[in-house]
C-alpha cells in the first residue's frame, strides 16, 4: 500500500543550503574553504545580548510568554521606529515572531486564501514563493532587472494585473539577492499603487540598519494597510536565536495572534529577553556595518579583475549579484566549479530567479573582511 503524502512538500530546495552542505563538506576534508554563500553575518550577536541571555539562564524559569511576544520588547521595538525612522509605531502593533520566516507563515496565511495571487521581483528571496506555494497561494513573478534596479515598478504590475487580479505585493528593499533598494518616491507609488487597486503590501525591511550612503524607507510612512517583517538576524546579528517581528494593521492583528497561539505558542524566551538588549548596542552593530562596507568596496573593485563585471547596485544588505552570462549558462556548475577550483563558496542565481538564474550569481560580504579579502584573490588567481 503507498500511503498519500502532501503536495505542500513537493516544493523547490532552498539551494543556499545545497551549497552550505557541499561547502560543509570540504571544510571536513581539511581543504580550504572561504564563505560568501550564505547571508549571515561573521560576528556573534552583540555582547549585550550574550549578556542578558546568561542572566535569563540563571534567573529566569523560561516559561511560555504570551503569543504576541513580550510587552517590553513589543516596546523596545516600536521606540526603534521613532529613534530610527521618526515614525510612531504603537507597541500594540508590534507582534514578535519565530524568525522573519514565522512573521511570513503567520502574514500570508492572515491576509491571503488559497488560489490568491501575490507577487514580487524576480530575482527576489525564493522562500517568499516556495512557502506560498505551500499555501496553496500563486507566487506571481515580476521579471525584473537592472533598468528597474531588480525592484517592482507600477508598469510590471499593470502586465501582472492584465492577466488576473493581484491579491498581494512582496517587496524588500534592501532585497536579497541583489542589495538594491527603492527611493521613498518609488515606494510611495508602489505603497499608493497597492492603495487604488486593493492590493495587500508585505514589506520585507529585515536589511533595514545594513545601508551604504543612505538610510531606507520603511513603508509605514506611506501606508497604513501594509504589513512589515523585520528580524534580528542581519543587523542585530542574532541569526541562530531565530527572533523577528511584525507591524501589522488593526484589521489583521488579532488573526495574527490567534495563527500565533497555535502554530508558535510563542517565540522562544530567551531570544526576546536578549532581544530587549540589542537596543543598547547600536555602537557595536553600527561596527560591523562599517566591516560590510569595507568588504563591498573591496568586492566591488576586485571582482571586476576576477571577471565578475556586471555587477546590481549593493545599495544595502551584504550581497553582490553578477550577471555571469559571459561565462556561463549553468549557474550552478559555476558555483560547483568555484567552490571545487577555488575553495569560494557562492550561490547560484537560480535560487532566486527560477527563469533567468542560470545567467546570475550571488555573492555574500558579511564574513570577516580577511575571509572576504582572501576570497577575492582566490578568485582572482583563478580567472584574473
């Protein structure tokens, strides 16, 4: 007898993980390996937040919090808004999560059904399609490139909605893979666009703080309906203790809550009373911004030398995304091939781009800068 399995699994592998394993595995058989694969940052959460964790440890008994996420970091979060962007944000708003990628269940299975249409650029963060799909939610793709800077414009829109109406919009800025962001004017016509057509905007902010020359825009300046994901994995360097959160509109907050209470119980403990910490240490993570742009100028000088020419604008998030037609139409044996020849480990476009990702590649800068350095003239030595 074959049992009946779901179709929700039957979804595309997240290949940066492929590549973590492949890289994983070389580093086991002791030959070098140099990490620009995988968008996590080289530093350890701030040693505030190491701080207060060991505290929890001793004092604490680590008991459940209630769903939304602890009232003091609900507060710790919203003050970020006013010290950072000048908004008001109320803490009532504010729903901590499992990671960003919890806030993401819990944001598209309160606003969307099964059968709606939600898109975003493509090349974009394949999770955003992969766990709709699970959903049973089309992800609608909006081929992108770089005379839009890889960002959705109304003009992409307007095709997508000539074919069926659009239930939803996913935008991130800075985004992954391409670390380009939109002006406030472009996110305002994308926030108004989303207003006139009674469209739900999820914006992904969770490189928000990782910037080069400018601050981004949060859409809560341009919206009241949008919802926002953030985390504490990029620029508060907190990736293994899986803490996010949402802001979301009044009309959605108690769906939220009550997905949250069955699907998460809650965030995990410890993660929120270390979070409440990571306010406190803007200096240090200001720090390892100050590294990442020390690695992206490098980057951008060097690649070029290595053959990696036509590079995305890295307005922000630690990424450089390069057209690599010239040297291939396999991105993927690209990847298998540098990793093997050269010990630098990096992700293939297609993880990003189903279509076109075969003529992209994605390199990460958030390792030390003599990891980044020492990859650089690795690659260089390879095909300078």
């Amino acid at each position: 007898m074959v049992l009946k399995t779901s179709s929700r699994g039957q979804i595309p592998a997240f290949i940066v993980m492929d590549v973590m394993q492949a890289a994983a595995e070389r580093e086991a058989a002791k030959e070098a390996v140099y990490h620009l694969e995988v968008g996590q940052p080289g530093t350890s959460a701030p040693a505030g937040v190491i701080e207060a964790a060991r505290a929890a440890l001793d004092d604490d008994r680590l008991a459940y919090t209630v769903a939304l996420g602890l009232p003091e970091l609900r507060r710790a979060i919203a003050k970020r808004y006013t010290d950072y962007y000048g908004a008001d944000v109320a803490p009532e708003r504010i729903v901590v999560t499992t990671g960003s990628s919890g806030g993401f269940v819990l944001a598209f299975l309160s606003v969307f059904d099964v059968g709606d249409r939600v898109a975003m650029a493509a090349p974009g963060y394949p999770c955003y399609r992969n766990i709709l799909s699970a959903l049973g939610i089309e992800p609608v793709l909006l081929m992108t490139d770089a005379s839009h800077r890889f960002q959705p414009i109304p003009e992409l829109l307007d095709k997508a909605m000539g074919e069926a109406p659009l239930d939803g919009l996913i935008v991130a800025s800075p985004s992954n893979p391409t670390g380009t962001m939109l002006e406030p004017d472009a996110l305002k016509e994308l926030a108004d666009y989303c207003d006139t057509h009674g469209i739900r905007l999820i914006s992904d902010e969770i490189y928000h703080g990782i910037t080069y020359g400018r601050k981004a825009a949060t859409v809560l300046e341009y919206s009241s309906s949008a919802i926002v994901l953030n985390s504490f994995s990029k620029y508060f360097s907190m990736t293994g203790w899986r803490l996010g959160w949402m802001v979301v509109p009044e009309d959605v907050l108690r769906a939220v809550e009550c997905l949250a209470q069955n699907f998460f119980i809650s965030p995990p403990t410890l993660s929120q009373i270390a979070g409440i910490a990571a306010f406190d240490c803007i200096e240090e993570l200001d720090g390892n911004v100050a590294r990442y742009a020390e690695n992206r100028e490098l980057l951008l000088d060097r690649l070029p030398k290595a053959g990696f020419e036509d590079l995305a604008p890295a307005d922000g998030a630690f990424y450089i995304y390069a057209d690599v037609t010239r040297m291939t139409n396999d991105s993927e044996a690209l990847c298998r091939k540098i990793l093997h020849e050269t010990g630098v480990a990096v992700t293939p476009g297609v993880d990003f781009d189903p279509e076109r990702g075969n003529r992209f590649i994605r390199f990460s800068f958030a390792e030390s800068n003599r990891e980044i350095a020492g990859a650089a003239e690795a690659l260089i030595d390879w095909n300078g």
